[in-house]
C-alpha cells in the first residue's frame, strides 16, 4: 500500500460521496409537489411522507435505479475527464 493506492481510494471515495448527496426529485402522486432528496437517502428509503400534502410517498425504485445509474454514469464520465486533463501525458 503506497501513496499511490491511496490517493486512488480518496479519490473514489469523493466521487462516491458525491453520488451520494446528489439530489434527484421525487413527485407526489398526490399532489405533484417536486420533493428534492439525495441518493443516499434514497437508497436507504422505501417510502416516505409529502412535506406538501402529508401523502404516503412510494418510492419507485425500479425508477429510482435508473436515475441514480444515470446520474454515477454522468459523474463517472465527467470524472475520469478531469482527471485526464490533470494527467501529464508525458509523465506515462
Ligand atoms: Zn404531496
């Protein structure tokens, strides 16, 4: 385990923090208010409460998978361009 190992763990573990705290809206059925909470919470949930109408609120999660694949596959992405622009092509 050198310095090396570890700052790729780092790194990994930010993006995963990252993914985690993104926020993805979820609509009440009932009155279609748009409810911000984050993938972690989302994760974590199979159901909750509407701050609007006070509705129970199923969590799709079959819906909700997707969008958290969406959203990682668009961080990841996003991710491993930064990456390459900070990485001297020289230096391989
Ligand atoms: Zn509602």
């Amino acid at each position: 385990m050198g310095p090396v190992s570890r700052s790729n763990n780092e790194r990994t573990k930010d993006l995963t923090e990252v993914i985690a705290s993104h926020e993805v809206e979820i609509v009440c059925t009932q009155c279609q208010a748009r409810i911000p909470k984050s993938i972690a919470f989302l994760k974590a949930t199979r159901e909750m409460r509407c701050p609007v109408c006070s509705a129970a609120v199923l969590l799709d999660v079959s819906s909700i998978q997707g969008e958290v694949r969406r959203v990682e596959k668009s961080l990841r992405a996003l991710h491993s361009q930064l990456s390459s622009t900070m990485r001297d092509p020289k230096s391989n």
